[in-house]
C-alpha cells in the first residue's frame, strides 16, 4: 500500500464512531442513486379531471383507428393504436409479467379539445380527433394539377394512415419526453402475407420527434462499433450472420431526454433513429402498434419501470462471479480433469469446467457419448471435491434417426414448414431442426429430460443452452404460437424459459439456476441467463467493436453479458503475416497454440484484462489450448494477475450484482447512465462503468502502451494503479503498459477487497476496505449462501458502509459479516 495511505481496523472505527445515521448524498455523483419502489412513492397531484379506473385502459376513438392508454405505475404508460378495437385494447404480448394499475391517474379534457393524463411523474396529451387542417402536419404546397395527376398514377385510398394522432409525454414540469406523430399500418409485403397466412396482419410503423440533442441506448446487441445508436438504422431481430458479428433484438430503447420506450412487437422491426429529425420505428408484421413509455429521474428509475414490466434479474449462484473455463472443445472428460486439477497445482482461482457442445453419441440422443465420457459423474464429484462446477452444453437440434426424432415431429414439437416438414434449415441430418419449445408441452419434456439424464444422474450443476435465435432462420417456419414471421424473436424467451421453469419447478428455492445463451429477448433476464456475444473473430477490431455492443446489450435491461475472451473464431492469416507492431507479447513458446497470429497473446491478454471487469468472466474458443499458461510464459504471470484481482473483488461484484436484482439496472455501465449532466460521455464507446465505483477503459490497439480516458466531469477520480487523484472534465493520456488495464475509482467510493480464495464456493472473509475521499459515499454488502433462492425472502447479510467526506468517518448500518470488523480500512491518499 502507498505510504501516502491511511491504514485501521474497521471495527476500530466502529468502536470509535457512532453507528447509524442517515448517509449524505455523494458530491461525486451527478444524480441520486437512491432506491425508489415503483407505485408505492409517488402521491397523485391534486387535480379536477375524473380518477381513471385502478386498472383499466382508457379508449379513445378516433377517425379509422383506436387510441388505448394503460397505466402501469406512475411512470409507466402503455399506448396501444389499431384500426381494429379489439386489438387495440387487447393484452401485451410475449415478455410482460406486469398487471396494469390506474392508481394516482386523472383524465379530462383541456380547452383545446386535448385529452390529458396525468399523475405525478406523467402528463400524456392525445390531439382530437378534428384537428383542423392547419394543425396537422402539412408538405409545402403544391398544385391542384400535381395532386390530380400523382393521385391517378399512385394515389388511392389514405385508409392505411398515417394517422396524425398526434400524442406528447411531458414530466408534470413540461420538459418534453416523447412526442409521437403518427402511426400507420399498411399491407405487408407479399412474401410476409404468405409466410403469415391465415392472419390478419399489417406492417406497423410509428415516427417520433427526434431533437437534436437527444442520444438513444440499448436495444440488444448491435455489433458495429456503435454507442450512441442517433443517426443509425437498428435490424432489431436475431442475425447469427450480421456484419461484425450477430445481431440480438431486444426492442427496449433507453433516450438522454429520460425515458425509455419498449416496443411491443417480436417481428422484425426495423429502427431508424434521428433521420430527418424523425425517429421511426416499423415492425414487418402485426395488428397494432404497442409500447411503453417508462420515465425516469435517473436511468436506474427507467431499469426499475422494465424491470416491473418484463420481470426481475435474479442472482446467480456466487461461482459464476468468479471464472469459468471453456475452449471449443474438451472433447473428453480426462481433459476437464487435468484442466481443473492444473489450475489447482498452480494455486489459480477457477469455479466452472464447460463440456462444450458435440458430446453426445448423435445430436438429439440427449446423452454423453461414453468413449470420451465415461463416468461423468465420477467426473463431477472430482470437480466439485476441488471446487468446480461445470457446465453442460444441450442444443436444442435432433437427427433424425435418433430416439426422440419419431415422437417428436409426430406430436408437432420440432420447428417446421407450413406443411408439417421439420425444417433443417440447410444443416447435415446429423444436426436435425430444433425443437419447439415455446409448445408448452415440448417445453416440459425438454427439461424432464435434461433433468433425468444429465442434472440428477450425473450432478451437472449448469446448462449452456446454444443455438437459442433459434440459428434455423424461422422466418418461414410456423412455432406453437404462430408464424415464425411474426414471432420471429421470441423464441430464445421460451427456449431459457423452458429451463429456468423447470429448474425452480423440481428445485425450488434450493438451487439457482445459471443458463448461458446466444440470443434474448425481452424479460428474458428473469431466467437465470447469461447472454454472450456469440460466435465472433479473434481480432483486434473485434475486441474494438465488443465493448459498446456489450454497453448497448446490459442497457436494454439485461445485465449479464459477456464475451468468448479474445474471440471464438480465428481468423485466416496468411503465411507471411505479421502484426502491426512489435507484438507485447513474446509468444514464441507458444506456436503449437498461436501458430502465425504472433500478436495473438498481446490481444488475448488486454481481452483477459477487460473480462476482469464483465459481469461475467469467461474464456471460450477454437484453439489447441485456451488456458491461462497456454499463451507464453510472458502472459501468464500477467493473466494470473487478473485471475486473482477478479476473486479479490467478488464482494464488489457479488453485492453490485444484488442491487441489479433490486433495481434491474446493470452493473456495466455505459457512462451515460451515471453522467446525464457531461454531454461528453453521450457518446464514448470504449470507456464504462464496473458497477458505482470502477471506470474501465480496456486497451484495443495492438502495441499501444497508452490510452487517451475520459475522466467524466462532477467528481474527482483516483488511478487505481498508482492512487494519483485527478478533477473529472478532462481527458488524460495514461501509460497502459502490457500489465496495466487503465483503471479509475471514483471519489467517494467504498471498496470492499476479499481475502485469497481459489473458489467463490469457499468462504471469503472481507480483508479490507478502501476508502477514495473527495466525496460523501455509501456502498451496500450483500452476503448470503451464494446457492439458494433464500434471498428473495430478505435471507442474507447487508452491510450498509457509509463516508461522510467531511468528518472523514466511516460508518455503518446492519451487522458487520465476513470479517468485517477486522478487515483493514485503507483511506487512499492518506
């Protein structure tokens, strides 16, 4: 520790300190952090229009179409629009698990013919239906001879729309959230219509007001290098093959002006945002247009508001917070053991052992092929004596030929045409369609079998469910609940769901579940998944590329994300290649695994160093070997580093990760979140937050030994490395030699260190806490069994540590665990 550090027991400072005391805000933080509990804080304002009823929409009628507005708290508001009633005013679809609630909302009409709603976060405004001409929006004038002659060449009837309904959302002090202006529904394309037939479907498309100062976040994971999604067009739908790396839609966009906005359509939607001043959102099929509008003081208040809607974000069991080992693949299960049993020797931390996918005798037959695996769990009792889970891939494909094929395709559970015929999507027989899992039976009997075959005989403790876009393209394949067209993005919410049902189902509160998957959609975070950005190219531009498409994923509500650790695929490199510049990293030790990719330890390193810092630390690709020593005796010792500094933060991550399960906001966070008041971090893509403390700032070019960072304006931060405090506002030039992640700790952080373990299943004792002054600051520990459910009813130990910059005291609130009243307090700079 520098000696410019102040050092002190804790329980020093308990004994010394008065307990208890409400914490002051921090200087530091641009907007408050506080916890708010949606529907329960919030008064209605007192007004004169008519209460609306506790849970029922209000429907407005309207010239060719339906206008219905549904309350859900006093923030969120659903606003449905149709041609046809029924549909206006049906349910939301797939995703939702929120009831509507009226509670605190007013509705009247104003002078202008305007219908107003409003509580006490919202004032919604719907235009009459009888605008006069010169209040609709109008193209500059033309000639009585162009309208006659347009109209007979293209012209017809204006029943699709647009319609100019015009409809505004302010806060309750008139600051503009969202402004619609029209909506529409029109004829789907022809190829649509036959893919969809027998439904009554349209492509739906709303247009939005898009000012120019407004930035836009989140709706899954694009992978083009893109922060800021203004001025691009979003495919909002699951793309294995995207440019860049797959596509995943998840349709919940977050804006800078306060809000968010989940559209409630799984077809392809397409999403063009800040074109023409004009932000337009078209879905290629549906019978209505259907959203949410979540507003938000801070951009966790807006993670509550989806979190009401779509569901909670439950914690993982404690091992996944650790690390978890994988390459594609360990074809045996000897190769798991010596892998498991290396880290052991070496003293090195390590929770999760992954038996990758082609493990079975032929794909479907639901087994282990017993050449390679021939006691499996004789295999997982070894693990877990040494501390080690593993995880177990099952895809959702099956041959035919095999067991289950016959039964399957006759009771209809396998993804098929429109005429009965398993779709094989262009694959081998020996890989077969996917089953389909949004039938709620076949559902079942997915988890029954997996259940009975691989978790109960075996002891396989996590499952890995791949191949979850479905990756057989469905646009023309017809599901349980309808066309693949029009629910093309939903089946990876079913497929988790199918698991995380049946796990709790058999298990109940004792045992967590942990999946691990390709594609999402929306609420699809309430089943104990992990989403990872799939199958992308080891390259430099592609860990570039990585770090805003995970930012952009974690802000649309999911916050369990992470990557295959410098790339899944390799890329093809011609004989002669050399890297750009001196590689960092002398991988000549190491030919049998890098061949000619000479720069491939340097990127596999800084790849390492920012997956210390992911919600979830994994390393995954296709190469000989893929373990912490396998890149050169230059790079592991500085892996290892990593390694160990990711088991010293785990109750830093353990305890953000619970108050994502309390709010649904992420603990990666893209800067905008924390820092809505410094326009400069609108748009950073390589720079992030690592729960309330941590400034992250990977290095992405090859031989670069520095980085320019962006400290964000409104606090002071400290450079983790060397404790040098500097004043936010400004950018920075910081050496990042081969060792050395540019790290940054905020003023008024709390940082909890644990004691050494080589498992997050084995106790960690708190060994000390280090205090960043320049500001008041609170953080909350939370500690619990790490397995169980249990704390979903209040079971676990939280530790409130509280700052008050001034006096330079620490206090706390709750009981002190894990150590804590001996643990050392480091006051950095001290």
């Amino acid at each position: 520790m520098p000696p410019t550090s102040r050092q002190v027991r804790f329980g020093e400072l308990v004994r010394r300190w008065r307990v208890g005391g409400a914490p002051t805000s921090s200087r530091c933080s641009v907007h408050s952090l506080r916890l708010r509990r949606l529907g329960a804080v919030f008064l209605a304002l007192s007004l004169s229009g008519v209460a609306m009823a506790q849970s029922g929409s209000t429907v407005l009628e309207r010239t060719g179409g339906v206008i219905s507005l549904e309350p859900y708290a006093p923030n969120i508001l659903r606003v449905t629009m149709s041609t046809d009633r029924s549909a206006a005013t049906g349910a939301p679809g797939y995703g939702f698990v929120a009831k509507p609630s009226a509670d605190g909302w007013t509705h009247d009409r104003d002078a202008e013919g305007y219908d107003v709603f409003r509580s006490a976060r919202m004032v919604v405004r719907v235009a009459p239906g009888d605008l006069p001409k010169e209040k609709l929006p109008q193209r500059m004038p033309l000639d009585e001879v162009n309208h006659q002659l347009r109209k007979h060449y293209f012209g017809g009837d204006n029943s699709n729309g647009p319609h100019n309904d015009d409809l505004s959302v302010t806060t309750p002090e008139g600051k503009m959230l969202l402004h619609m202006r029209t909506w529409r529904m029109s004829p789907e394309s022809p190829e649509v219509a036959q893919a969809d037939a027998g439904a009554n479907g349209y492509r739906v498309t709303s247009t939005f007001d898009s000012p120019t100062d407004e930035h836009y976040y989140g709706l899954g994971q694009q992978q083009k290098g893109w922060m800021d999604l203004r001025d691009h067009e979003v495919r909002c739908w699951h793309d294995y093959s995207a440019i860049g790396g797959q596509d995943v839609c998840v349709p919940f966009m977050v804006s800078s002006r306060g809000y968010g906005l989940v559209w409630d359509n799984p077809s392809k939607t397409t999403v063009d945002l800040g074109f023409n001043g004009r932000n337009e959102w078209s879905s290629e099929v549906g019978n209505r247009i259907s959203y949410f509008v979540i507003a938000g003081g801070t951009s966790d208040e807006i993670y509550e508001g989806y979190r009401l809607l779509t569901g909670v974000t439950h914690m993982l069991p404690r091992a996944i917070y650790g690390y978890i080992q994988s390459k594609a693949i360990y074809p045996t299960q000897e190769q798991v053991l010596n892998v498991a049993k290396e880290y052991r020797q070496k003293n090195l931390p390590l929770d999760v052992m992954v038996v990758d996918f082609l493990n079975m005798t032929k794909q479907g037959e639901l087994d282990l092929d017993p050449k390679r695996w021939p006691d499996p769990a004789g295999m997982n009792r070894e693990l877990h004596a040494m501390g080690v889970g593993t995880l177990l891939s099952v895809w959702p494909h099956f041959s035919p030929g095999t067991q289950f094929y016959d039964m399957l395709q006759s009771k209809g559970w396998l993804i098929h045409t429109p005429d009965g015929k398993p779709d094989m999507g262009g694959f081998k027989d020996t890989i077969g369609p996917n089953i389909d899992t949004t039938n709620p039976e076949a559902a079942k009997w997915f988890w029954e079998e997996i259940r009975d075959r691989y978790v109960k005989p075996y002891g396989f403790d996590y499952l890995w469910l791949d191949e979850t876009e479905p990756d057989i393209d469905p646009a023309k394949d017809v599901f349980s609940v309808g066309s693949g067209t029009r629910f093309y993005n939903i089946y990876p919410l079913f497929h988790t769901a199918s698991v995380y049902e049946g796990f709790r189902r058999d298990f109940g509160e004792s045992r967590r579940v942990m999946i691990l998957a390709r594609a999402a959609y929306l609420g699809a975070q309430r089943n104990g998944t992990v989403f990872w950005s799939s199958d992308i190219t080891s390259t430099w531009d592609m860990l570039k590329r990585s770090i805003p498409a995970g930012l952009n994923f974690t802000a649309s509500g999911l916050p369990y994300w992470d990557t295959d650790i410098a790339g899944f695929f390799s890329p093809y490199l011609p004989p002669d290649y050399h890297a750009t510049h001196k590689p960092l990293i002398d991988g000549s030790d190491v030919r049998g695994t890098i061949g000619n990719y000479e720069d491939y330890p340097e990127l596999f390193v800084r790849w390492f160093e920012w997956g210390a810092f992911q919600p979830v630390m994994r390393a995954h690709g296709e190469r000989n070997h893929n373990e912490v020593w396998s890149y050169g005796k230059q790079a592991e010792p500085i892996l290892a580093k990593y390694l160990k500094l990711r088991y010293q933060l785990l109750p830093y991550t353990y305890s953000v990760a619970y108050r994502s399960y309390q709010t649904g906001a992420p603990y990666m966070r893209a800067l905008f979140m924390d820092f809505p008041a410094d326009p400069k971090t609108a748009d950073i893509p390589d720079e992030y937050m690592y729960g309330p403390a941590f400034l992250v700032a990977p290095v992405t070019e090859q031989g670069a030994t520095q980085r320019t960072v962006y400290l964000p304006a409104g606090c002071d931060w400290y450079n983790y490395w060397t404790n040098e405090r500097l004043h936010g506002g400004q950018t920075i030039v910081v050496d990042a030699p081969i060792d050395t992640l540019p790290l940054f700790v905020r003023a008024g952080s709390i940082v909890p260190f644990g004691s050494e373990v080589e498992s997050a299943q084995r106790p960690q004792t708190v060994v000390s806490l280090k205090v960043y002054p320049g500001a008041d600051g609170s953080f909350t520990l939370f500690e619990d069994d790490g397995t169980t459910y249990r704390y979903e009813k209040g079971s676990g130990s939280i530790t409130k540590l509280v700052w008050d910059d001034a006096t330079h005291q620490l206090k706390h609130e709750g009981t002190l665990g894990s150590g804590l009243e001996k643990s050392v307090v480091t006051v950095v700079g001290k």
